[in-house]
C-alpha cells in the first residue's frame, strides 16, 4: 500500500504524492522526488488501491481510504505519465470519483502541485492536463501551485512549497 517516503529534513506538513504511474519508481516519480527534495512526504500508488469507476457500485471499493489521505494532506503532489494524449486512466478516475462524493470547495487551504510527463507528449496534451487540473482545483478550493513535466521544472516549483 502506501509507502512512506523520507527525504531528508523533518518539516510540518502533511504532503501526500498520488502517484497514477503503474510503475511505482519511473519518470512520475522521479520527477515527484525532485519536487519534494529535502521534504518528508507519503506516497500512495493507486496502482494498490482498487478504485471503481464513476457509476459503479462493487465491493471492495478503496475511494474512500484514498480520499481519507487527501483529506489530511496540506499538500497534494498528483503525478501523472501522458497516456493516450492525456492524463492516465488512474488518475482520471479519482478525479471522476470526486463528483457527487466531495463537497465543493472542501479541499480548501491545500496546495497542488501536478507532475505530468511523457516521452514526447505534445504542447496541446500538456495544456489539456493543465487545464484539468486548474479546473480540479478551483472546484474544489484547492491553490493549485503548477505544472512540471520534467526535473528542471520540478526543482523551479519546490521553492513554493
């Protein structure tokens, strides 16, 4: 499940990653570490979380115990690799789940950084999953602090954290 990442310093806030990579160590998450270098920070991969669709209702569904991480968090770090020109089924998925089970505006006072990178993904899809993104926050009172699709770009953010 969740794993717990130490990076360094001791610090106050709560900062979850939400990793929507499939691979739990690849390019997301690199990128995610030098976001958060030098920070201490959970990361949950929702590769080991079971998360229905919108509109299903099976057991063991783990959206709540996903949301329940969110819910503590300070800031959210939401990484995810360009797949089929836009943000990973993972991650899209949550975001979906949202609707309906999360209040408006009940997210505020939170930081989000996105992390969204691909082996050559095209202005356009970077500007779709921004946009995503911005939208996301905005509904739900979340400061949303940037995008970064790279390390170089990552390490620039850290400075807002």
């Amino acid at each position: 499940m969740a794993q717990l990442m130490l990076a360094g310093k001791e610090d106050t806030m709560n900062i979850l990653f939400i990793n929507g990579s499939p691979n739990e160590k690849g390019n997301t998450a690199k990128v995610a570490a030098e976001l958060l270098k030098n920070q201490t920070y959970e990361t949950l991969n929702l590769v080991d979380y079971r998360i229905n669709a919108y509109g299903q209702d099976l057991p063991g569904d783990q959206l709540d115990a996903v949301l329940e991480k969110i819910e503590k968090a300070d800031v959210l770090v939401i990484g995810s690799p360009v797949y089929w020109h836009n943000i990973c089924g993972s991650v899209r998925n949550v975001l979906d789940r949202f609707y309906g089970k999360v209040s408006q505006g009940s997210l505020s006072g939170k930081k989000l950084f996105f992390i969204f990178q691909g082996a050559a993904p095209e202005a356009w899809m970077l500007d779709a999953g921004e946009f995503t993104m911005k939208r996301f926050a905005a509904l739900y009172g979340l400061t949303y602090m940037g995008m970064a699709k790279n390390a170089k770009e990552a390490g620039a953010l850290a400075a807002s954290l």
